[in-house]
C-alpha cells in the first residue's frame, strides 16, 4: 500500500486527473450543419471557401449531411457556432476501440423450439449463400489476403455499389474483390495512410461479422474448429477511421458521409467514447452519422463499451443505434495448476508454456519476495506491484500474485516478473479468471478468488511449497453459458433513462476471428504469424449482431433499420445452456440493464410481429430532450411539412416511442399509461394474446389483452398501464410477451423509481 501511495505522491496530477482525453488537442473542430438540403449548401460553401484559402479543412461532408473538419482557433470556432444554418461546432473527439465456435453456440443455444413448418422463409442454409447485402465496418483497417475475404462463389459486384478500394504504397485496387468491395482510409488529420489494417482489429471485426467459413481455424492449435462471419454470404466494404491514437470523430463522420452515399446495409461501430460522455447527441460523431444512415434505411450496430459493470456506463445510446453488449460462449480456455499435493485447479488464460506436467517447481507467494525497502509493504508484494519485488527470491520460482489493488494490470506484473527472472505466474483475479488472455509461451495461469485462497492457504502450510502450470486447452460445451462478462458496459443510458440500453447481448469473451499476418507481438517464438487470433470486448459482440442485421436484411429487403432491430431484441432469450436464467460474472440473474432484451439468436428468426420506429418518432424524441423545431429542421431531411414539438416537452414522454422495449423513470407509483404499436410481417391472418412478467409490487396492465390480425389490418397499437400501491426497489424489471400459435414476441421493461 506505501508503494501506491508513493507513487500518487510523485504524480499527484495524473492520479486525480488522469484518464483519456475526450477531444483532440490539436485545434481541429467539427462544424456540423445538418442534412444535405440545397437550402443549407450556400451557407456550407460561404463558410468553407473561406477556410480552404488557408488549407485549414481536412474533410468536407457533402453527401448526406453537411459539414466538414477544420483546424480552428476557440475564436473561429465559437463565431461559426453563431452563424446561420450551424448546428454545432465542437472539438473533434478522440474515441477508442471496445476492445468461431461463438456462431455454432448460437445456432444450437436458442430460448424457444423453432417450429419446422414455419421455417422456409428464414432458411438457415442462405446463410452462406452469396447475396448482396453490404455491411459497411469502420475500424482500424482490413488485411486484404484474409481466406476469410475470399470471394470464391460471389457474383459481379452490386449495381447499387457506389464506393472505392483506395490505393496506397501497400494497398492497391486488385486487393478488393466480389467478396472485399471497398476500402477506405482517412489520411487528413489523422495519420493514417492506408486502407490496411495494422492493428488486426479491423480484421477481426470484418471477419467476425462476414468472413467466409473456414475450416480447422486456430490459435496455435486453440479453439480448433471451423471459423465464419455471422453472415458468410455479405459483402464488406471496410472504412480505416482508427489509428495508433485512437479513432477520430472527424474521420468517423467523414467515413458515414461516403458509406451512405457507397450503399451499404449495415454499417458496424465496434468503437465509442468513455462512458458518460454527452450526453448531447448533436455533439457526438457517431450519433450523428448514424441518425443520417438510419435515415436512408441503413441499420447502424455498434458496442455498448467496456467500461462495465460500472452502472450508466453504456455508450451509444441514441434509439436509432442498435446497441450490443457482451457475454461468453460455452468455451472456457484451461491451464491447470497442479499443486505438490497432488491438488488440481482448473486456472484459465491463454499460455502455450513447457514446464514439466509434475509440480517440482518452487511456488513463492508474493510476500515472500518482498524487496528490502521502507517504499514498499507487503500489500505491495503479495499483489506485484511493479519494484516492490526482489530479484534473488523471485527468480526460478513460479509466482503466486493477487490483484487486490487495481493500478496495475495482469500484463503490467507480468512483464516484470518476467524480468526477474520468474519461471511462471499464479495472477488470481475473478475477471482475469473470466476473461482469457494471451500470455504467449510464459506459463501464467489465472485463477478465480475461491481457488486462489486454496492456493494461499497450501502455500502457507506447506514448508517447500511446489507446483508447475499446464498449457492451455479449450474446452467445449461449458456451463453456464452465456454470461454477460464483467467488462459489458451497463444501464441505465445516461442521456436518457427512458431508453433501455443496451439493447442485446452477443458473444464477446474470447473470440477467435481472423488476423493480420505480420503481427509479430502475437507471434509465439520460433513459429509463423497466426492466421487467426482470440481478443474479447464488446468490439467481438458488434459484428455478431452486425452479420445478423445482414442476413435479416438479406432475407427481408424491404424491411427498415426498426424492423431488423425489433426482429433480433424480440426473438432474444434469457435462458443459459443450463436451461437457468442467464447470469453475470459476479452470479446475479442478468437485468435488462445488463444485457437489453437478452442473448441474441441465430437463425432462424421468426419475429411474427416488428415495432417499427420511423423518422418522425426519432424527431419526437428530439423535441422531448429539448431540441427546438428550428434545429431539427436542420438535422433531418425528412421533416413533415406539420411537424411541430409540443409546446410543454418533457422526458416522460420519450417512453411512448415505438421501442421494442419500455422504460419508465422518475415513477412514483401513480398510474403511467405508454403505448406501443406493433406490425404483423407474416402473411395472413393472426391472433395474439398477451402476458405479463412483473415484480411483487408493481401492477401491469396491458390493453387490449388481445391483437386480431387480419389481411388488410396489419398495424394495431395496444396500451401499457403502471401502477403501484407499494414501495418499490430503485429499479424493476419484467416483460409484456405476445405469443400467438407460431410466434412469441417478447419486450423487456424497466420501471425505475428514479
């Protein structure tokens, strides 16, 4: 502990202050002025041919929104802010990434039996079929020579298709194909010079969200088994807006101004700022472009963050965005410990080590190796804390560290263990345990809380403790499973309460996708560049449900980014493999906080009935979180000519918009009243009647108790009414489900107190 005081004590300013700047700091601005209507376009050039004359632009948005990026003093800034037709000028902000076998486990892991009369129109064979439905991803690059961008089986490129394949000094035009169709990258301001990936991200998003099946795919021999994208049969066009710094937010609008304008279906964002950024969503790049992609039919998916379990650290939480949370699948990666007793526990992590399979290797608690200095405690030591350890009595010893104090992360002891001369490492840690990473060929097993007392208590009875680490291996079929991981950002959403974010969870631990072939940092010693790779994040649980929304789309064309949304949250499950509510790391039943309407499923989907939340529900929504109507005219392109916002708007009323889910804050306990309409997509008649799941407390109603569908009624809108008589929770979750003989539609909702 007197280590960690010591060093807040020398950087007093980072400890208090320190964490990621939100906005650049290199004077660049965003200057957003709305949709692309002729009638802004004077205003657009007037201002921009002023700036062009001294080189300060870096992008110009001109296609569906109008705006561009500029390097700006405060001054400049704050005059344009004043002028007519602007909507908003802010610093361009700097955001980060949200950093196999997870398909076949959602094929097989379903909360309902699919009835196999009604299963021709969602064919689960077309999944693989070519077809041409583009998904867009915005990431840090592509690697071009992936098997899993093959193109192999795919026609001539769509007509529909408008984009480009950029050319730079190691990316040319031949590197795209009928599979690959475009490849963009966006230098200004940004650094970045190439469509290639060089992070290997990208590459792992783009492949989990629609790369080709591939067979015997593998870390090192890992997670053996056939790799594919949610949606094979998808073309990709892939849009680098990431760099060594980050993503920025100008190339990121830059980036939805030519995907729009290119034809893509779906465009994926495995990347966001900090959680509680905004919450003004004319402020935020990626609200922004998705509301203008929304516009023009494009279903926009991105990453709820990484800042979980922490609550209100959901990001991206505007209601035209469909916003995905992580869980695990049902593979768990073991390294064994085995003690000198003969005692086996089952550790976790990804080491390829060569110990012997005999415990004849000394095991050395982190006490035990404290440094001789009145710096450090023995808190210090028992939790490696980087210096506080001594050379001589660490080194040929397996190392036995806790992680009770969270400055440092396991990979930040390691790397010094390593350095004095440790021949492996015990890290225990419940998320460390939950979430596998890659320790490479050092042998490093972490293990949860329970069984790092069983350790501590062996070593400390034990005269010359001993033990040795396995290497790793995946085991299949793991229960419980899913999971929503430790890292999945949380609800409630922290602009508004009365929108229930996240809205799914997909498989986001321990991911196995595609990677780039050079990157010798995960490159074990002595062998050639993996071909593929395991990283986890809410970055992995994006492009899931990204190649999903394609392949609704693909079989559904004509349906809006609301229609494909609703289909994937109402057709969501609740149920683990253990037939169990699903739960959180921490063994809690999993809320709608925690993971929306639930774990998404596979093919196929059967909806029966969409809530569909057109345009004009988003300008409602607008006007209840305190826009004017002068400046929604501004930022859509599709205002009624009547549209006007209600003279008194109010954050209740944004409850009423046409969500698949409902939330209600602030409730009292007297009567609340929202409505929802619903659309039956099947064909023919259809009658469906309701039940409630609600908590002891709360008094749910729904009006009418049944919907009758007929060939010419295909839209009927029913009434939810809340009530209390007693003292609720802070917060309270249940569902209202529709379930006809076919179909069972089911919606989440949140009554909080606050």
């Amino acid at each position: 502990m007197k280590g960690l005081y010591f060093l807040c004590s020398q950087l007093f300013v980072a400890c208090l202050f320190g964490g990621i700047k939100a906005d650049s700091d290199d004077g660049v601005y965003i200057v957003y002025m709305g949709t692309a209507a002729a009638s802004s376009r004077n205003s657009h050039n007037m201002l921009l041919n002023s700036l062009v004359q001294r080189n300060a632009v870096l992008h110009n948005y001109q296609n569906s929104f109008l705006g561009f990026a500029a390097h700006l003093t405060k001054k400049e800034a704050d005059e344009i802010a004043r002028e007519a037709g602007v909507v908003s000028v802010f610093p361009d902000p700097i955001l980060q990434l949200h950093t196999t076998r997870s398909w076949d486990f959602l094929k097989y892991h379903a909360g309902v039996e699919i009835d196999s009369r009604y299963g021709a129109k969602y064919n689960i064979s077309s999944a693989n079929a070519a077809s041409d439905t583009i998904i867009g991803v915005m990431d840090t690059g592509i690697w071009p020579e992936s098997e899993s961008f093959t193109d192999e089986g795919f026609g001539p490129i769509p007509s529909k298709w408008k984009g480009t394949c950029m050319k730079s000094d190691d990316f040319t035009p031949e590197n795209c194909n009928r599979k690959l169709i475009g490849a963009r990258y966006y230098q200004a301001g940004g650094g970045l010079s190439s469509p290639r990936d060089s992070k290997g991200h990208g590459t792992h998003v783009a492949s989990t969200a629609a790369g080709n099946t591939i067979h015997n795919a593998s870390y090192y021999g890992l997670a053996m088994g056939s790799a594919k994208g949610g949606f094979p049969g998808s073309r990709i066009a892939s849009y680098r807006v990431c760099g060594r710094r980050g993503c920025r937010g100008s190339n990121i609008l830059a980036a939805f101004d030519d995907a729009i304008e290119d034809g893509v279906d779906v465009l994926s964002l495995s990347l966001g700022s900090s959680a509680g950024y905004g919450p003004n969503f004319q402020r935020d790049p990626i609200a922004i472009g998705s509301f203008h992609a929304t516009e023009k039919g494009i279903t926009v998916v991105c990453s709820a963050g990484n800042d979980g379990p922490r609550r209100r650290s959901v990001v991206n939480v505007a209601p035209w965005i469909l916003t995905v949370a992580a869980s695990s699948i049902d593979r768990d990666f073991q390294a064994d410990i085995i003690l000198g007793d003969k005692t086996i526990i089952k550790g976790g992590g990804i080491n390829f080590g060569e110990l012997q399979k005999s415990p004849v290797y000394p095991l050395l608690y982190g006490t035990s190796a404290k440094r001789n200095s009145s710096i450090y405690d023995e808190d210090d030591a028992r939790n490696c804390i980087p210096r506080s350890l001594d050379r001589e009595k660490v080194k040929g010893n397996i190392l036995l560290c806790e992680s009770k104090m969270g400055l440092y992360s396991a990979k930040q002891k390691l790397a010094r263990v390593k350095r004095l001369g440790a021949i492996g490492m015990v890290f225990v840690s419940d998320n460390a345990r939950a979430v596998a990473s890659s320790y490479g060929s050092f042998p490093m097993a972490t293990v949860n809380l329970n069984d790092g007392k069983k350790i501590i208590s062996y070593v400390k009875k034990e005269r010359n403790p001993m033990a040795t680490i396995l290497p790793t291996v995946s085991v299949t079929e793991y229960k419980p499973a899913p999971v929503v991981a430790y890292f999945s950002a949380r609800g409630p959403s922290f602009a508004t309460k009365d929108i229930l974010k996240p809205d799914v969870a997909a498989p986001g631990v321990s991911i196995l996708a595609s990677w780039m072939d050079n990157d010798s940092v995960v490159k074990l010693a002595g062998k050639s560049p993996p071909h593929f790779y395991i990283i986890s994040g809410t970055s992995m649980a994006c492009p899931h449900v990204s190649g999903l929304a394609a392949m609704v789309k693909s079989q559904n064309p004509n349906w809006s980014p609301s229609a494909i949304r609703s289909a994937i949250m109402t057709t969501a499950t609740q149920t683990n493999n253990m037939k169990s509510p699903i739960t959180t790391n921490f063994g809690s039943i999993a809320t709608p906080y925690d993971f929306g309407a639930g774990e998404v499923t596979s093919t196929p989907l059967q909806p029966g009935l969409i809530y569909e939340t057109e345009t004009i529900h988003y300008l409602q929504f607008l006007c209840n979180i305190g826009y004017s109507i002068t400046t929604i005219k501004r930022i859509a392109s599709t205002v009624p000519p009547d549209f006007t916002c209600p003279t008194n708007p109010n954050e209740s009323s944004i409850s009423n918009l046409n969500y698949p889910s409902i939330a209600i804050s602030k409730f009292d306990g007297k009567e609340r009243r929202v409505s929802r309409t619903v659309t039956n997509v099947e064909d023919g008649e259809a009658s469906y009647t309701v039940s409630v799941e609600a908590p002891n407390g709360l008094e749910v109603e729904v009006t009418p108790n049944k919907l009758e569908f007929t060939e010419s009624e295909k839209k009927l809108s029913y009434e939810v009414m809340f009530r209390s008589d007693g003292k609720l929770g802070r917060d309270n979750f249940g569902a209202i489900i529709w379930s006809s003989d076919r179909y069972r539609v089911r919606s989440p909702f949140v009554v909080s107190t606050k």
